[in-house]
C-alpha cells in the first residue's frame, strides 16, 4: 500500500513540476529541478541514501528554499555517518523554521557534543520536541545534570518512571546518573527497589546493576546476579563483565561518563524501541546520532 501510494505521487509530481516550472521559470531549468527532485524522492524510498544525498543536493542547488530537500539530504548524511555534513545542511534548515523532526533532533544532538545545555533545554521546549516525549524527557535529565543540577535532573526521571510504560527507562537512565557521579550506592538502592517493586529485568538495568556493585566491590553480589540472570556461560558481548566479576576487578571505564554519554545513551534506547517496531528509517537515524 504504502509504494502503491509513493507511486502515484511521484506521478503526479512528474506531470505537476514541470507545469509549474514552465509558469515562473525557464523550461530547461524547471526540467532540471524536476528531474533531481523526482530522483530524490526515489533514492529516499528505496532507501538508497548516497544517491538520495547526490539528487536531492542537485534539488538544494537549485531551489534554495526546498524545505522537503533539506530534509531529505539531512538524513540521507545522518544514515550515511556523515555528521558534519548533515549539521551544517541542519543549521540553515533551522534557521528556516524547519518544523522536522528529524532536523531537530541533529541540531539537538549538535548543542549536547558542544555542551551548551542551555540550549538543549530551549530546543527541548520546542514543538518539534512534543512529537517523541520519552527521547525529550529523557534528555531533558541528561541536560539539567549538564548544567550542574543533578537534584531536577533526579526528579525529572522520577517523574517520569510515574509512567509505568516509561519506568524501565526512567529508573536505568536515573541509576546512569548516579553512576556517572560517583554514587554507585545510589544506583544499586535505586534499580534494586525498580526490581522489588516489580520492573522488568532488562538486560541494560542488569548491567546498570552490575556496574553498581562492581563499583562499590561487591564482587560475590555481582557474580551472584550475573550467573542468576546469564549463566556462567556469557555471550561474547558480556563475557569481559564476567571475567571482571570472577577476578575482582572494576571496569576501566564507566558506562557513561558524562552528560553527552547520558544523550547517546538516550538516543541509542529510542533506537532499540523503534527497531522493535521495524521503523527502519527512525531507527537508523538515533543510532547514528547517538
């Protein structure tokens, strides 16, 4: 259904554009602009994303003011890993008044790798913000800790493990936290009552746990809910965790570190969940971003 309906737009379009073209512009220029817009709009569907970058660049230097183009090419680079590239594309679009989501969560993810949380927390009270509460309320924590308030940062994850579709989230986002600052006691007491109140085991909140207690070097608590929850024969990904267990030692770094990490995080979680709901394209775009 949804080709058939991509379908019939390209077909429209492909009689459309070139009336329009010819009524404010020469014919050979409006054939142009069609031509790369047609093939853009193509590449995006097929999910080819160099050519989508190539045509709808070929749009953008035609039309300057194509908001739908500018879309496109940001996340055609995001998909492609070229960062720096779908920023520069982001900033002109934003300063457009964009309106896309997409744009704004690269422009968003720009101000958190320069740590100007201030105005993480502006573009987070934005329209385009509303449309993803869990990625906005999420990082809105990771922000205010940025800025130096962990207490509202605490209390904005409270808030929304209130939400018991949310609370998996909110508790491990808020154990991270205590983790980054050094309160590994915290972290513990924290997914420890998540569990006892009944929240599901996850694999990340397990690991959160685990990272709790290595840190405060209960290593028998640790290996203890380890072989409980993995066995003592670990998938390659958790292996070095056991080995770490089993010979006392901590970690040589922290599962995140700083507020940024925290973001990543946040994106990498709304990644997973997108990819539970086969969202191909969403998906793509938060993995690259985090």
């Amino acid at each position: 259904m949804g080709n058939h309906v991509g379908t019939v737009k390209l077909r429209k379009l492909l009689l459309i554009l070139p009336l329009i073209g010819a009524l404010w512009c020469d014919a050979a220029f409006a054939r142009q602009v069609a031509g790369s817009y047609l093939a853009a709009r193509q590449a995006g569907y097929l999910g080819d994303f160099e050519a989508s970058a190539l045509y709808n660049a070929r749009v953008i230097s035609r039309d300057r003011n194509n908001l739908r183009a500018m879309e496109d090419l940001v996340i055609a680079y995001v998909a492609m890993g070229r960062m720096e590239s779908a920023i520069n594309v982001a900033e002109v679009f934003q300063k457009n008044g964009s309106g896309s989501y997409f744009v704004h969560s690269v422009v968003l993810a720009e101000a958190v790798k320069k740590q100007d949380f201030r105005k993480v927390l502006e573009l987070l009270d934005s329209e385009e913000a509303g449309r993803s509460f869990l990625l906005s309320a999420l990082i809105k924590g990771w922000a205010l800790a940025g800025e130096g308030r962990t207490e509202a940062a605490v209390a904005q994850f409270e808030k929304i493990s209130e939400d018991k579709n949310l609370s998996a989230f909110a508790n491990y986002h808020k154990a991270l936290l205590y983790l980054s600052k050094g309160d590994a006691d915290f972290a513990e007491t924290t997914l420890k009552n998540y569990f006892d109140g009944g929240g599901a085991a996850t694999n990340r909140n397990l690991i959160a746990l685990l990272h709790a207690l290595i840190q405060q070097g209960k290593f028998d608590d640790a290996k203890e809910y380890f072989e409980a929850s993995f066995g003592d024969r670990p998938s390659p990904a958790l292996s070095d965790l056991y080995q770490k267990i089993l010979g006392r030692q901590k970690p040589n770094s922290l599962l995140v570190g700083d507020p940024r990490h925290g973001v990543a995080e946040v994106f990498l979680t709304v990644a997973q969940i997108l990819s539970a709901d086969d969202s191909d394209e969403n998906t793509l775009m938060f993995a690259r971003i985090a």
